[in-house]
C-alpha cells in the first residue's frame, strides 16, 4: 500500500492540535477544571469544559491569557516534554467517581 500525506490539511491540524493544548493548559492553571470533549478540522476546533458560568468578560480573561502564553514561544514538538504535571494527581487518573461528567482527556 502507498499513500501520500496532504501537508497543508496536515499542517492546519498540527496547529490547531496545538493551540487546543494551549487553551487547555490555560483552562488547567485557572480553573483545574479537565477538558471533557473536543473536535479538531482543519484550521478549527473546540473544546468543552464543565465551567460553572461563560461572559464576556471570561472569555477576554482566557484569550489575554492565551496571549500571554503565546507570547511566551515555549518550544513545541512531537515528543514527550518530560515536565511534570502542575498537580501531583494528573485528572484523568481520578477515580471515575470524582471525574466530572464526560470524559477526561490528557490535558495540559
């Protein structure tokens, strides 16, 4: 069997792959709240978390935030980081009973 990667679809993935880990460890470090679902396309993604409330102003809280990590142009690549978690117990290694509902994905 043969293929052929597409780069472009592949590259606006990445980058949405990666902006979404950033979304989430910005979410993380607020709030500890988990990522419970998500979708990426090319060039668009979402992700969804249990938050008691959204405004307008939360969301100018998360995108100055974002920024802020941005700015900071922490090295990203496809392999393991070796930090270590900002907790001691990562979410998703909770006993199902104390998860939120949904499911809890490896975030930040």
């Amino acid at each position: 069997m043969a293929g052929e990667l597409g780069w472009a679809r592949r590259h606006l993935l990445m980058r949405i792959h990666t902006a979404l880990h950033v979304l989430c460890g910005v979410v993380w470090s607020e709030f500890a709240i988990p990522v419970t679902g998500g979708n990426t396309e090319p060039g668009s993604g979402r992700l969804d978390f249990l938050l008691e409330s959204i405004s307008v102003e939360l969301g100018r809280r998360l995108e100055a935030r974002i920024n802020e990590e941005l700015a900071a142009a922490r090295p990203s690549s496809s392999s393991s980081s070796g930090l270590p978690w900002p907790t001691p117990t990562p979410p998703w290694s909770l006993p199902r009973r104390t998860r939120f509902r949904g499911r809890s994905t490896r975030c930040p």
